[in-house]
C-alpha cells in the first residue's frame, strides 16, 4: 500500500476516536437546560470527524493512477517517494510542529498576543521570509485580530497577556 493510503488510514483511525468523544462522551456534562439547544458544544466536532472519515475515505479508496516511466522518474505527480526521503526538507517540517508545540506551552506563561505573535514570526522565517519589517507589524496585526474576535465578537474569554500581569 502506498504511503498516502496508509497515512489515510491513520487519519480516518484518528478522525474516529475524535468522533467517538464527540459522539459519546462530550455532551455527559451538559446542563439538563442546555440538552433542548439545537447546537451543542459539540456539534462542530462531530461534523469535524464526519468530514474527515469522509475525505480520508476518498483518499483511501481513490484508484490508483498508472504514470508513464517517464513522469514517476522525476516524481512530477507531486507524491511521496520513501526511497528518495533524505532530499525532502524535513528539517524545516519537523521545526514547525517543534514550534507548534512550544506555541501551546507557551500559551499560559506569554499569554495569546505575545505566543501567537512568536508563532507567527517564527514559523513564518521557519519558511523562509526574512524582510522583518513585514514579519513584525503582519504577525502581531494578526495575533491582535484573532484575539478581538474570538474575545470581543465571540465573547470566548482568551486570556490576552501574560500569566504574571493577570
């Protein structure tokens, strides 16, 4: 089995565990007054995992198509070759989930505007953009936008400044 389907199904074995919480044991705490809602918390992560079995099912069971010799020697048809894995930038790949979990470390200690502008600069010279008078004023205009409409518009509290200024 290729790569892409076996990645498929570890997707579609993840995306139904995340569907059984969602379906089975995220609504066991709910109030009795919320029961009556139409949408529960947990609506969107049961659509989350329907979509995701669904597309990883389409990844799945996708014929397979045969290339000519000629376009499988390049790997012109943009899939993965395992034999050839060394010339594939994985440093830069595994720097960003390294990142994306020092995003959600850091998350209490710097507060949201200060890790997500972090994460953002970071992540963005992780891939290649160096000009910081862009990366800077870009990354904490949209650290700053996330956090007014998740706070203000969505009324979700999100605890912007650091743990030690609160």
């Amino acid at each position: 089995m290729a790569l892409d389907r076996w990645i498929a199904l570890a997707f579609i074995a993840l995306c139904c565990v995340y569907g059984y919480a969602a379906f089975f044991t995220m609504d066991d705490s709910l109030p009795p007054i919320l029961r009556r809602n139409p949408i529960w918390p947990s609506t969107f992560p049961k659509m989350l995992a329907v979509a995701g079995i669904i597309v990883g099912m389409m990844v799945l069971f996708a014929p397979k198509t045969v290339k000519p010799a000629a376009a499988t020697a390049d790997k012109a048809d943009g899939t993965m070759d395992i034999t050839r894995l060394r010339e594939y930038q994985l440093i830069p790949a595994l720097a960003l989930v390294v990142l994306m979990l020092g995003y959600a470390m850091a998350l209490r200690p710097l507060g949201f505007l200060g890790s997500t502008t972090l994460f953002l600069m970071l992540g963005a010279m992780i891939l290649g953009e160096r000009k910081l008078y862009i990366l800077i004023p870009v990354s904490a205009l949209s650290a700053w936008s996330i956090w007014y409409l998740v706070q203000e518009v969505l009324g979700i509290f999100l605890r912007p400044w650091p743990a030690f200024m609160a």
